[in-house]
C-alpha cells in the first residue's frame, strides 16, 4: 500500500539564520534544525519529499566566482552550473542530516538527493525581461568594465546599493527526473529532489541544454507534487502564519483559507511579489492539479501545523 507524501519545500533563507551565521557549518547546523521537525512526519505516516531554496547559497557561490575572477582572472562559473552546484551542496547536507537522524531515532529507511533538471519554454516572456537579481553589487565606476566583459548580463540599479545582475524567472514545465524520483518513492526512499526550482534547461529536438535562469522554488516544487500526487504540500518559510496587512498595525493572521479566499486576497495585494506571493501561487497550483492541502508555517512549526492545525491552511 502506498504510503501518504509529504512534500515540503525548505526556503532558502531559513538555511541561513543571520549575517553572523552564514558558514557552511552554519547552514549544516540549520538544516539539522530543520530535518528534526521535518522528520516528525514519518511519525505520523508520511513518506517524505524535499525540496530547498539556494537564493542566498547561489549569491556566495557567484560572488566568490567574481572575487576569482577579480584576482587571478578565472573564468566565471555559469549560473547553470551555480544551482546545479547548489542541489549537490544542500542536498548532501539535508541528507546527511535526515540519514543521520533516523539512524538516531531508530527509523528504518533511507533519504537520497536527485539533481533535478526543469524544463522551461525557450519562449516564456521572462527571458525576454529578466527581473530575478543574482550575484553581487556592482558599484557604477564598475559597471562599463562589467559590460564590456559580459555584454549579454541584464543590470540594474537596486535600490540605491549598487548594480546588480538580473536572470529570466520562467515557469517551470516538466521535470526531467520526475520517472527516477517515482521510482525511489516506490521504493520506499525519502528524496531531495528540485532544488533551487531545478536547473533550467530547454528542448532542442531531443536534446537538453542548461540556461541561466532561476526557476521559482515554490513553483517548481507544486509542480513536481501535483504529478505525484503528493498528498500535503508544505511550504516551509519564516512566519508561523500567513498574515493580511502584513506588518501594518492591522495585521491579521490567517488560519485557513479557501482557494476562492486566496484569489481574493491577492487582487486585494495582501502578497508581496518575490515574499509571499510566489508560495500563494504555488499554492494554488497544486490544489488546482488535485491536491487536497497546502500548509505554509515556519520549520519548528510543521510537525504542530499537521497534527494540531497550526500555521495557515490553504483548501480548496
């Protein structure tokens, strides 16, 4: 009999706790954190799927590519190659971590990481309006020599703290490793899989080839749930509960909404584009393709947020 699946995506940014704690012993030792609420799961019958963000992992990988580059004039890693390099990184250390704590708590099974690539259409408008920034700050004394030597990176000004790149933000359309990840379920594993949204590749004729992009981990990760028709999708962020008029002095949590709740809330603007908004839509994509919940709170909360309700609830 199959087992219940809980997919449940880990942002990023709760990888890294602070500017004081942005060492890779720093990030095992949150992901440990994390692996400990998220393997609660397995105690209440779910078979569990992981997906990770890698924002801020892609901008130290990139900027100590640009350092290199600076002094000893070593070729820069392609962006494709940066979030592929970022699903080995965090997936081993979630698996070592998830691994590690079954073997602690006596469970039976075993956790494997898949480097995941996602297909996205060569012709989605993103590519024709990178908005998604990457890499460093570029101050403007900088910015000619930056554009003579890479003149296809899109720049822009951020918010007074120097230029930064910008890379498409395509939607996910397929995922390539999807008949390998059902297999390993089957098989009764845990898997990483899709992390960082997947590395962007597209189609040509049969083959693949790897784009610089960024893919929506959240997007990606409802995709890939709703064909396997996981049965909860958690989201995984740094408030316990969606909140209305966040950060305003009328703010109001949410416990549970409805999909038709949700809509209405986002014509409404409650959402922060690139914040909340993303993991709303998300949302409602996976509900869309069948499936039966969404939950979105923070790590020290999913395990309180399955069994007792905690966090918001998204239904259809």
């Amino acid at each position: 009999m199959r087992k219940k699946i809980a997919f449940v995506a880990i942002g990023g940014n709760s990888l890294v706790k602070s500017k004081e704690h942005q060492t890779v012993e720093d990030q095992y030792q949150a992901i440990r954190e994390t692996v400990q609420h998220v393997i609660g799961l397995i105690g209440q019958g779910y078979q569990i799927l992981i997906s990770h963000g890698n924002g801020p992992q892609v901008g130290f990988i990139m900027r100590r590519s640009e350092v290199a580059r600076r002094a000893t004039g070593l070729h820069l890693v392609p962006l494709v190659n940066v979030v592929a390099d970022t699903q080995g990184s965090i997936g081993y250390q979630i698996q070592q971590a998830v691994n590690n704590e079954l073997a602690a708590r006596d469970i039976a099974g075993q956790c494997v990481t898949i480097v995941t690539q996602v297909v996205v259409d060569r012709e989605d408008p993103a590519f024709e309006n990178p908005a998604k920034p990457v890499g460093e700050f570029f101050q403007e004394d900088h910015l000619k020599q930056i554009r003579n030597e890479y003149p296809d990176w899109s720049m822009v000004e951020d918010a007074g703290r120097g230029y930064r790149r910008v890379v498409p933000s395509p939607a996910p359309c397929e995922i390539v490793e999807r008949p390998v990840i059902e297999s390993l379920l089957e098989a009764g594993y845990h898997v990483i899989a899709a992390g960082g949204g997947g590395i962007p590749v597209i189609r040509r004729g049969e083959k693949l080839e790897g784009v610089d992009a960024v893919i929506d981990k959240d997007l990606a990760s409802s995709l890939l749930a709703g064909q396997l028709n996981a049965d909860l999708l958690i989201i995984s962020t740094a408030v316990k509960q969606v909140a209305l008029n966040f950060g305003k002095p009328d703010e109001q949590q949410i416990g549970t909404m409805t999909v038709r709740e949700a809509r209405t809330y986002i014509e409404q603007n409650h959402f922060a584009p690139g914040s909340m908004l993303p993991k709303i839509e998300a949302a409602l994509k996976f509900l869309k393709a069948g499936g039966r919940e969404v939950i979105i709170t923070s790590p020290e909360f999913i395990g309180e947020a399955v069994s007792r309700g905690s966090g918001t609830h998204i239904v259809p």
